[in-house]
C-alpha cells in the first residue's frame, strides 16, 4: 500500500522506482476520506486553505476529480494521488517557503495523473515573489498526453521549460507570466502545435515584432503579451 509512505526521501523513493498508481485498480480511500484526512494533515491551516475537491462524471459514467490545493506535504500527497482520474489541477503558493517542500509532491501528482490531467494551473497570489518549480519537473511536464489547457501565474517559465510543455501535443490554451527569461525561441517552439488557439505571455523578452511574426504565420492562434490568453 503507498499510504504507508510518509516522508520526503520516500517520495524521493518513489520517484526513482517509477512506482505508479494503477489506474485500473479500484481507488485504495474513497472520495469522503481522502478530503478528511488532506484537512487533518496540515497543521495550523484552515481547511478552506488547504484543498478544494469536488467530482463530476465523465460521458462513461466514471467519477473524475478536481483538485486545488493551496498546499501539501509528502504523506497528503501520497493519500491524494490514489485518487484516479483526476483531470483538473490548481496549485498556488501563499507563502515563499510553501515552494521547495512542493517540488517533489509536484512531481508526483504529475506523474500519477500524467493521463488524466487536461487542465493544470499554478500560480501565486502573492505578487512580492516568483515563484522558479517548473524547471525542476520538466520531465514530467513533458508528459501530459491529454493536458489541454496550462495557466501559470508568477511562475519563472523558461525556454527549455516551453519546449517540455510543447511535447503535449493536444495543447489549445498557454497563458504564462513570469517568463522573464523567454525568447522569441519560446515563440517558435510554441508554433509548431498545431491546435494551439490561443496564447498569453507576459513578463518577456519577446518583442513586439516577433509578436507580428508569430500572428503572420498562425493566423488562426490568438497571441497577446499582457500574460491573458487572446480571445480570437
């Protein structure tokens, strides 16, 4: 049973194994416990902080999840990914140090979820920060077959970070902020996926003329640099 593991270096463990939850297998906690038992884990936090779940029912009948979590540790993590098909994922950082103990839970639910995710946001509410996770689970970013929609917010987004998303070939709407380090590189990474309608970049290197370029040869892709995806 994972929930036995409950730390970071087990996670870390984890990881390296390539251990995976199955899919195919009934979910180890039901919906009801797993919410109760992410409220009991954080201490200190208000439950409302911690963690949004709800479920709906895909065209087959079969239950899919929405997290958002504004935080989590390494045994909650472990509880929330034996949840299977969990479509939608949110995760914002209200607190600087809420970001490095996130790393590897990050790339845990990306992995475990890696077919179901089609909607993944992560942001920071906080402006005085930004927040540098991407970097660290490009691998897995690369690997999200079925994500069709990623938003960040004040999160550092790179050129080698772009080109592990752009792997993701089903992909219709990118709004990115924080790219500080983004060039007109992004631009024609970006352009090679095909249903891409619509993209947002803000807090870039990428100029106003490479923009044009970009809008001249996808005519039919929506691109603004204010960060907010264009609406053609």
């Amino acid at each position: 049973m994972l929930t036995c593991l409950a730390n970071t270096a087990e996670i870390k463990q984890l990881l390296r194994s390539g251990v995976k939850v199955d899919a195919k297998q009934p979910q180890a906690i039901s919906f009801a416990r797993t919410k109760k038992l992410v409220s009991q884990a954080i201490d200190g936090r208000e439950p409302g902080e911690v963690m949004r779940m709800h479920r709906s029912k895909s065209h087959t009948g079969y239950d899919r999840y929405h997290i958002g979590l504004a935080y989590t540790d390494a045994p909650t993590t472990i509880e929330i990914i034996q949840c299977r098909s969990v479509v939608s994922l949110q995760i914002s950082f209200p607190r600087k140090a809420d970001i490095q103990p996130m790393v590897l839970p990050l790339k845990l639910m990306l992995r475990s979820w890696a077919k179901s995710l089609v909607r993944l946001e992560i942001g920071v509410p906080n402006t005085a920060f930004y927040a540098d996770i991407l970097s660290d689970c490009r691998e897995e970013l690369a690997f999200l077959p079925n994500l069709k929609f990623l938003t960040t917010r004040r999160v550092i987004f790179r050129d080698d970070d772009v080109s592990a998303v752009c792997k993701n070939t089903n992909l219709e709407l990118l709004s990115i902020s924080g790219c500080r380090d983004l060039t007109d590189k992004a631009l024609r990474t970006i352009k090679k996926l095909d249903l891409l309608k619509s993209v947002g970049i803000s807090d870039s290197k990428i100029t106003e003329t490479q923009c044009f370029r970009f809008k001249k040869a996808r005519p039919n892709t929506g691109l603004s640099l204010d960060g907010y995806p264009y609406e053609l």
